[in-house]
C-alpha cells in the first residue's frame, strides 16, 4: 500500500493550507511525485501523485487550473514559497478549499527532490514489506504442504493467507476441500459453463478450452480460479479457487500462484505414486494368474496392502472406475483374454459387492486362489459386465446370465455379426421384412404350420411358400434341428441388437 499523504505531510513538515478539512483527505494514497511549473500539467499525470510547483505562471484566478488537477485525481497540491511567491497564493488557497484538493506549503528550505526522495523511499519500504509478507506467506504454504493432510493443508493455510476462503475441485466441478464459506456453486457453474461452450468453433474467443485461469468480481465478492496440472493444452488434473471480499493485491496474486505450484506438485508427486502402486498390483495379478499366491501376498504385504480373503470373486467396470474400485479393495487394470478391452478389475469377498454402482460393474461367480479360477472369473465377469453395459450401468452377475439362454453368454459384437451374416439374404430380398418375421413366427411356433399362420394372420400355404422361400435364399434346411437352433440365435442377436441404443465407440484410456 503506497503511504498516505498524511504519512508524507508528518515527514517532510509540510504545512496543510486548504483542502483538508475533509474526513479522510489526507488518508489519499500517494503514488509518486512530480515536478511541473506547466499551467496544465494534467496530460503528464497519471493521478495519485503528489504534485509540485512553486507557481512561477500563476496569476489570477485559479480555480480551473484546480478543476483540472481534481480531475486528474491528483493526491495532492504541494506549494513551495520562497521562490516565485513569499506565501501561497490567495486564489489558490480559494480554489483548493472550494474544489477540496489537498493544498500543501512546502517551506523553502525543503528541495522538491528531497519530497521525492522521502516518497520513493517509502513506496520502497512498503514494498520490501510485501514481498517479505509474501515470501513469510509461501514459507506458511509450504509447511502446510509437508503435513499429513497435503493439500487439505495448503487450502486451509491458503485462506487464511488472503483473508477469505478456498477450495479445492476435481476437473468435474466436484469439491474435494473447500473452507468455510467458499462460494463453491458459483465456481462449479462457471466451470461447466465454460466447459459447455468446447463444441464452439476455435475461433469462438476461447477455442472450447477453460482459461488458464478464471478472476470473478462481484460488488464485495473478487473470485480467482486456477487450474492444476493440464500443462502442454493437456486436461487439467483439478482446480482450486480463492475468494475474498477485497480486490487481490499483487502479493496477493503471488501467494495464489504459489500455493497453485504447491497443488500442482503435490497432486502429480501422488499421481507418480498412484502409477508405481498400479504397477506393483498388475505385478501381483500377473503372479496369481501364475498360480503363486504366496509370492503375491509376499510382494502386497511389502506395501502393507493384502489380499482378499476367499471366497472371493471378481469386479470388472470400465478403465475410468479404477479410481472408485481401488479405495474399496485390490484392483488392477487388466485387457483380459482378448486383449483388445482394457477394464478395470477388484478382488473382494462375496459379502463386499456393493449394489447401486454408478458405473456398469460385472460380478463373477465365487472362485478361490487357484490360477485357473482366477482367469475363468476375471472372464466371467468381463462377460457380465458387456452385459451390465447394455443394460445401461446396472450391477450385473455372471449368474444371472445362466437365465438369458445361451445367447446372454455370447460377446454382443460377434453375436450380431453372426446374425447380420446368416440373414443377410433375407434382408436384401427387396427389403422384405415379412421373410424374417415369418421364419421367426415359425420357428417360435416350433415348425407347427397352423399355429405360425395364425400369429402371423396369413394362409398355412402363404407360409409355407414364405418359408420354401427363406429355405432357398439361406440354402439351408429348415428340418434340421441344428439350423433351427442358429436360425434362432441369429433373430435374437438382431432384436437385442434393435432393441439396445447405439453409442460411440471411445478408445481405452491409456493414461494410467
């Protein structure tokens, strides 16, 4: 805070003439100073100075040359007698108390520069200060980084730092830690704002990215908003979010900005450690999945983590719930058999699977530690997740697939690639849908001939021509039990396949 005219008033001994009558008057910060003998010094002011002169063309009226300088915004009016006038000049003195501009004598025995020197002084030591206030502040900050609570810490120390209050979101908008009063919702709803504007054009003002940071102001309420990570235009990790009642000084922006740098690397020094702690439990997978249990519990209890205790059985959800699952039990990410997609996977006991999951989870049967089990259960429940995932993020048990037939056992891409194959024929018939609802008819109706036509509301000989029909196009026999049976799945595939909404394929989320 630059020093108050009074401050400089005390010092110097300079004598209050006019113009200061009023309450905080002489509270006016004081910037600079200048020297100016111009009859409109006001286009080489910036306002805040302490204006000098000792009046060498002052004659006469001079209320608008004290118009001027108040529009300026001029601290005050220093005058210097001895030289051009023995005293302050009467119309001066006038105009200041009039216009209520601050009017100072200087005494002559004073040098302007000597004013200027006192003034430069001050704004030095006031701003040694601030910088000492502000590296004591960082010192605070980084004590609270080393504490147990991490960056828990740094948020609390943080908002006392500024007077105000602080929190700390995921890159959802979530709050992870907020102090008392932190305006939160305001935060969370700017964010996604700006986050819903990313299908705008790149040239739209902010190319569909958040800023680098977000400043908020508000009659009594100033907001600044700083992400976390994300460097390189990559997504940032989280953000965190400071407010205060007060404009932020330029400290105060330097005590923002370094509690920021300690967010940043506390969260990457733990996302480090999360990563290592992923590859030493993908490591004891790979160990159970070798049938050495012993060597696998050895390796965990190094890291004072062990396994489940059986009977156990396995949870799948997709890569992004890693993050969830691993709070709750042993995880790993895992491509299964297949290798092509990557989910996440917990080991937890029978009594452990929670219902309810937000994302879709598949459930295995029980299994033990053998390694023969463990891959037919990381199998089973892939399979049931793929059907939790068309169920649209149900909970969804291997055992429960045993009561959608053979078909619920089937991969769903390759179940509606066999059907698109073995009734393409039928489809492309001139586009005859009657063809396939009356192999379905028929075949629903066990091949009796009376009962099909009678669901379809044709002809016992209208069907029998459709399905010598069907015979032909497929060169299939439709007698024989075994066609029947993938004529059947075929037609099921292709209803499921209809009846499921089609969503966009997203590639497997290779960043952990």
């Amino acid at each position: 805070m630059p020093p108050s005219l009074q401050t400089v008033v005390r010092r110097m001994n300079l004598r209050p003439v006019a113009g200061t009558s009023g309450p905080g008057v002489l509270e006016a910060a004081v910037r600079w100073v200048a020297v100016s003998e111009l009859a409109d010094p006001t286009p080489y002011l910036e306002g805040g100075e302490l204006l000098l002169t000792t009046g060498m063309r002052m004659e006469g009226d001079q209320s608008d040359y004290v118009a001027r300088l108040v529009r300026r915004g001029v601290a005050g009016l220093g005058f210097g007698v001895g030289v051009s006038h023995e005293q302050v000049p009467p119309a001066l003195v006038e105009a200041a108390e009039s216009a209520g501009l601050p009017l100072l004598e200087v005494p002559r025995e004073t040098p302007f520069i000597a004013v200027g020197k006192a003034v430069s002084e001050l704004l030095a030591a006031e701003q040694y200060e601030e910088i000492s206030r502000a590296f004591a502040a960082q010192g605070r900050l980084t004590r609270a980084a080393l504490r147990p609570e991490g960056v828990r810490a740094v948020i609390d120390r943080l908002a006392r730092e500024v007077g105000g209050w602080a929190a700390l979101l995921e890159d959802s908008g979530e709050v992870r830690h907020a102090t008392p009063g932190a305006r939160t919702e305001a935060v969370a709803s700017e964010l996604s704002r700006r986050r819903g504007r990313s299908h705008e054009p790149a040239d739209a003002g902010t190319g569909g990215r958040v800023p680098a940071s977000l400043a908020l102001s508000a009659p009594g309420e100033h907001i600044v908003v700083q992400p976390l990570g994300g460097g390189g235009g990559a997504r940032p990790r989280g953000f965190f979010a400071v407010g205060s009642m007060r404009p932020f000084s330029p400290i105060t922006h330097t005590v923002i900005n370094a509690a920021g740098s300690l967010l940043t690397l506390a969260m990457e020094q733990g996302r480090t450690q999360l990563v290592a702690e992923r590859r030493v439990r993908t490591a004891v997978l790979e160990l159970l999945l070798a049938g050495e249990p012993d060597r696998a519990r050895a390796v965990l209890a190094a890291l004072g983590g062990r396994l489940p205790e059986e009977p156990l059985v396995v949870l799948a959800a997709p890569p992004e719930a890693l993050d969830v699952l691993e709070t709750r039990a042993f995880t790993a990410l895992t491509m299964g058999e297949e290798e092509t997609r990557p989910m996440a996977i917990a080991l937890v006991t029978e009594q452990a699977v929670a219902e309810g999951a937000e994302t879709p989870v598949g459930v295995s049967l029980p299994f033990g530690y053998a390694a023969q089990a463990l891959r037919s259960a990381i199998d089973q429940a892939g399979r049931a997740l793929e059907a939790a995932t068309g169920r649209g993020g149900l909970v969804v048990r291997f055992g429960e697939l045993a009561g959608q037939g053979l078909l619920g056992l089937l991969d769903p891409a390759a179940a509606q690639a066999f059907s698109a194959a073995i009734l393409a024929p039928l489809a492309t018939y001139g586009s005859r849908a009657d063809l396939v609802e009356s192999l379905r008819a028929y075949l629903e109706s066990n091949g009796h001939w009376d009962a099909a036509a009678q669901r379809l509301g044709v002809h016992r000989h209208t069907l029998r021509y459709r399905m010598r029909r069907v015979a032909d196009l497929l060169g299939r026999d439709l007698d024989d039990p075994g066609v029947r049976a993938e004529l059947w799945l075929a037609l099921e595939a292709a209803r499921r396949a209809a009846a499921t909404p089609a969503t966009p394929a997203s590639p497997p989320d290779n960043s952990r």
